[in-house]
C-alpha cells in the first residue's frame, strides 16, 4: 500500500493508527465495563453509563474549537500531549474512590479526544505525497475501526479475569508506550498559518449543503447505535446469556464487525449509496430482532453481531463523503466529523441511560430502530452527498 514511502513516514503513518485505535477504545472502554463499575460504586446502570456521556460531551463541544486554537502550534507536540492526556485520564478512572471522580477522569480524556482526532487526518496528510492522501487518511482511521471493534470485548474480557480498573490500567500502560514510540518516530509536521486561526470559510453553499447532510447521517447513526449499544451488556443479560460468557460474546460481536469494514471497503470508492443502505440495513435487522423476547441468548448475540457489522460499515461511508464534500479544510473537516460523532454518542448513552432506568428495554429497542431508519431515509434522499456511483479515476 504505501511502498513507495520512507521507513520514517511508514512509522509515523503507524504510530498515528495505534493512536486512533488508543483514542477509540478509551472512549469505549465502559460500554464493555458497564456492569462492573455499576456494582463497583453500587449504582444503577443506566447512572453508569454517564462515563460514555462525560467522555462525549468534551468532545462535542470542543472539538472545533480547540483544532482552530491551536492550528499554528506543532502538531507532533499536540499529539503527544494528547496521549499524556489519555495515559491521566485512565489511571484517573482507574484508581477513582468514587463514580465523580470517574468522571472527571473521563472528561480529562474527552479533551485529549476532541483535539488529537481532530489533527489526525492532516497530520497524515502532511506525511506523504498529495496523490496518497485518501489512502494514508483511511489507513490512519483503520484505528478507529479496529478501536471500534476490540476496544469493548478486550476491556470487557480483561475485567472478567481481573477487573475494571486492571482494564483501564492497561489501556493507560498502552498509551504511555505509543508516547514513547511517538516522542521517538512520528515525523514532525508545522502548524498551519496564521489564517488558519480565524472561523475556517465554506468553499460553497453546494458543499456546505452535502457537508451538512453528512454531518447529520453521521450524527443520527452514533445516536441510534450508542443509545442501545452503551447497554449491550445488560441487554444480552436480559435475552438470556450468562455473565460469565458476557466476554466471550462482545469478543464474537467485535469479530463479526471486521467484516462490515472489509464489505465496505470493496465497494466504499464505487457505490456510496447501496454500500451505506446495505449497512444501515444490516443494522436496522439486527436491532429488530433484540427487541423483545424473540430471540434468546446466542441467537441475541448473533443478531448484535449482525447490527454491529452494519454498523462499522457505515462509518468508511460517512468519513469517505466528508472528504468528497470539500467544504472545508481538513483538520476542521476532522473535527466536525469528530463532534458530530460525539454529539450522537452522547446523547445516545445520555438519553438510553434514562430510558432504560425509567422505561426499559421496551422503549430503548424501538427509539434506536426508529432512528437508524431516520439515518437510512436521510442519506437515500440527499443523492449528492451519498452518490449511486462514483468515477473511477
């Protein structure tokens, strides 16, 4: 893929990949610790999934902000500080007498979040040449992807045979060594100039218009899955599964995911438009079949999986038309997609932590299904941000 490029750019391009996958998989680290920290601090679930909430909420609102404040300091530098901030932010939850403080550790990382996600397409960008761009982009957000995918069944398995804070522990011990590698390999990028401080300009109202559509398909997606997925796990409790091999069936659900990702990089330069309704598809059937009683443990965990895998091909879609978009720069296009996707899980794990201690399951199934499909219909009726077909160059 990138064989024309030097060892130091390859390292680089590697080392900002394990740094989305860090990024990723602290943020969704309590999706897969949820009913151990619940019985840790002896509180409800639904009250435990404000870790999610907390974490979201920093980089919702901060994301755009904070890139256009610092866009004229080195980049390398930001990064690093990004990671030290991921390294505090875990030990902070990690050794947290109380669920506040908690918290407090989870917003700490959301800061680090909404900057270092926000950098980290154009830091690719600078690294190789213009005609690698896209592909050093969609490499880099591979992290993401596999942080997507690994991040809750492998802390979720680590709190099984050790606990919740071992998990956030060793999330913080891999930060501390991708500091080290960075501090070491990532080639240095500058800052951009001083214009770059000032409200970044639409190119046009056209690409404001597809922008803005694929802000909102993005936005919609994170909302409907976070709202259910934040409480898989008491989910899959409820259909029937035991907790011992909770684990075990967030590790199957993760693995099924890597297959929406392959499916929709065979098709994501092609057909955006069947590509993205076959994995809202895929997503919409696996939430109907977890509503109610229809289906019992490993067929629950099966039908996850299958919504799961629509899920995760969704998100190459979305990112993929940002970038056609063109409205507007690229760290400032990163950050957008940044807080978009944040607004969405935070209000997901805000609004399904409430719904699940007042109403339940019976609620929360049907507001995700109804909202994936908004996704659904919102991206078939905007044809220009999600073309049938795409040239091929």
């Amino acid at each position: 893929m990138f064989k024309t490029l030097s060892a130091p750019v390859i390292a680089g391009l590697c080392a900002l990949f394990a740094s989305t996958f860090i990024a990723i998989t602290t943020e969704v680290a309590p999706v897969g610790l949820l009913i151990d920290m619940a019985k840790s601090f002896n509180i409800t679930e639904g009250h435990a999934g404000l870790a999610v909430s907390a974490y979201a909420l920093l980089v919702a609102f901060g994301a755009v902000p904070i890139t256009i404040a610092t866009s004229r300091m080195d980049r390398k530098m930001l990064m690093l500080l990004c990671l030290c901030g991921y390294v505090l932010s875990n030990l902070i939850s990690a050794m947290a007498p109380n669920f506040a403080i908690v918290c407090a550790g989870r917003a700490l990382g959301g800061l680090s979040h909404a900057l270092m996600m926000s950098i980290a397409a154009a830091y690719a960008a600078h690294l190789v040449p213009e005609r690698m761009t896209g592909r050093a982009i969609s490499f880099v957000f591979g992290g993401t992807s596999l942080g997507s995918v690994l991040g809750v069944p492998g802390t979720a398995a680590i709190s099984h045979f050790a606990s919740w804070r071992v998990a956030l522990y060793v999330i913080s011990g891999l930060a501390a060594m991708l500091t080290v590698f960075i501090a070491l390999y990532l080639p240095p990028v500058r800052g951009a100039d001083t214009k770059a401080l000032k409200v970044p300009t639409i190119r046009s109202p056209q690409a404001a218009r597809i922008f803005g559509v694929v802000i909102g398909v993005n936005a919609v997606f994170f909302f409907a899955h976070n709202l259910l997925y934040t409480y898989v796990s008491p989910l899959l409790l409820a259909h029937g599964l035991p907790e011992h091999l909770l684990s075990v069936a967030l590790l199957v659900t993760g693995g099924v995911s890597i297959f929406g990702l392959w499916g929709a990089g065979q098709v994501v330069d092609r057909w955006p438009a069947a590509g993205l309704f076959g994995g809202g598809l895929a997503m919409l059937t696996g939430m109907i079949l977890v509503y109610g009683h229809l289906i019992s443990a490993w067929p629950s965990v099966g039908a996850v999986g299958l919504w799961c895998m629509g899920y995760a091909a969704i998100i190459p879609f979305v990112m993929s038309g940002a970038i056609r978009a063109r409205a507007t720069g690229a760290d400032v296009a990163g950050a957008a997609i940044n807080s978009s996707s944040n607004f969405g899980i935070l209000l997901g794990s805000a609004i399904g932590g409430h719904l699940l201690s007042t109403l339940g399951f019976a609620v929360l199934c049907p507001a995700s299904i109804v909202i994936a499909l908004g996704g659904i219909l919102l991206a078939a009726f905007n044809p220009a941000a999600f073309p049938r077909r795409l040239q091929q160059d």
